[in-house]
C-alpha cells in the first residue's frame, strides 16, 4: 500500500468498513500559496482534530483513506464536473475561491486552475478510495463507507441558527440501507446531543458517489458541529481563536457514540455479508 502520493495515507483494514477522511488536511501546495490571501484563512474551513477524534478506527479493524492536502487546494467532496450538491444554497467549488462565510481566497486576479489540481490531488484520492471500497467488497459482499466530517456551528451564510451536533447525511435514504440509518440515528438519539439527518447536509460527493446499497455499499456522511467536539467559540472566528485545541476528554462523550455507530456499522456489514 505505498504506491501512492505521499500526501495520502492509506491503511487497509481486515473490516468491511471503510472510512474517508476528505477535509482534515492542512497542506498548502508551494505552487499555490502565494496566490492564497493568507494561510490562516485557507485552513479555516478545515475538520480540525476530525483524525484524532476517529483514530479508533484502525482499532476496529477499519480501512482509512487520508489526504493531508488542504480542501483550499481541491475539495475532493465535491462533483468533480462542477455540478452544485446543494442547487440555490450556498456552497464552495472544487477548487473554492471563498471560504464559508464568503471571504475571498485568493489575491486579485489570481486564481485556481482547476484542471490541474483535479489530476494532482482529486483523482489519486477518489482512486485510492475505490480500491479500497472495491477490495472490502470483494473480501465481505457488503460493507460500510463511512465519510467523516465537521463544520463550525454557526455559519450564517450557509445555514440558519446553530447546527445540531449530529448531522446524518445519506443523499435522503438513497446511499444506504433504512436499517442501518435507523440504527445510527438510534444512537445519536440516546445521547445528550441534538441530531438530524438528511437536513442541511445530506451528504456530499463521495456519500452520492460511491453508496449503492444494491451492490453491497452503504455509504453514510455524518457532519458533526464542531462543538460537539471542540471548545468551539460560536459565532465569527479569527486567528486569535480558531482552531482551539482538540481535548480529548471534552470529545469523550462524542467519541464514545462515535464508537459506537462504529460497531453498529460492523454488525451491520456483518449481518448482511
């Protein structure tokens, strides 16, 4: 598993559970960097501490795929033909030229060039990630992608209020099997912690991508609010306060459900192998 750019880390589980970790990244390309208005604003949308808050995965038993490369540089959540997820909402590109509150990314009259970066960063990922998929397949006949996420909790521009802290997306039913929603959403629900599904995040890319339950893959997005995890100052951040540091033992709670949907997602697989 070493016959990749270094800026993936690819690990193969003996579980039919598959976990991308698309947005956790914080390198910038030297290439880019010097068109970007400052690295503090092309890090700011990152799902900060989201690798440490999930590395029980490879404890389970579960094959992770991680790109270390910054979203700024490409997104690879989003349809790489430049189609909106979210049609009359708004969003970021693939390659984004503003942040999520609609700050500018880049100096004037630069740019991304978009072509390029979708060969360098996007397609390598999405490669890795079906080789992944497609191996788990073909070892267990059905398993779980599992896409991890996190957001601010206030963001004005692309949501009304504070977001829940769960936020369940599986392209509205259609990525996954009823089941195994009913059986993440039961979880959440025995938690002190506010969840919804399908709502504003119904899943990205990858979730509408890759999850076919007909042919053995369940795919499911879960965006949690970053206070669910995080001392998240709510409302406008800046360099002074953001990113905070990750605590584990204020993310414990979190942690513990996260676990927890885990193993539903194993038993899940399992059952239906």
């Amino acid at each position: 598993m070493t016959d990749h750019p270094d800026f993936l880390s690819i690990i193969r589980g003996s579980a039919p559970l598959v976990v991308s970790l698309p947005h956790t990244g914080t390198d910038i390309p030297a290439e880019i960097a010097d068109d970007l208005v400052s690295p503090w604003r092309a890090r700011k949308d990152c799902d900060w501490w989201i690798e440490q808050l999930y590395d029980f995965a490879t404890d389970l038993g579960a094959s992770v795929v991680r790109t270390s490369i910054s979203r700024t540089a490409i997104d690879v959540n989003r349809d790489p033909s430049g189609v909106s997820l979210y049609p009359g909402q708004a969003t970021t590109e693939l390659c984004p030229t503003t942040t999520f509150d609609g700050e500018p990314l880049y100096k004037q009259g630069r740019g991304p060039d978009v072509a390029t970066r979708r060969v360098q960063y996007f397609d390598p990922y999405h490669a890795a990630l079906a080789a992944e998929i497609e191996h788990a397949r073909a070892v267990h006949g059905t398993i779980v992608l599992y896409d991890c996420h996190s957001i601010r909790s206030i963001i004005p521009r692309l949501f009304d209020g504070t977001l829940p802290y769960f936020n369940i997306g599986t392209n509205s039913g259609a990525s996954c099997a009823p089941a195994l929603q009913a059986e993440i959403e039961a979880i959440c629900d025995a938690t002190e912690f506010e969840r919804v599904s399908n709502g504003r995040f119904k899943g990205g890319y990858i979730t509408r991508h890759y999850g076919q339950p007909e042919a053995g893959v369940h795919a499911v997005q879960m965006e949690l609010a970053c206070r669910a995890y995080l001392r998240e100052p709510l409302g406008p951040v800046d360099e002074s306060n953001w990113p905070t540091p990750y605590d584990p033992a204020y993310a414990a709670p979190v942690r513990a459900a996260l676990i927890a949907i885990f193993e539903a997602c194993l038993a899940f697989a399992r059952s239906h192998a």
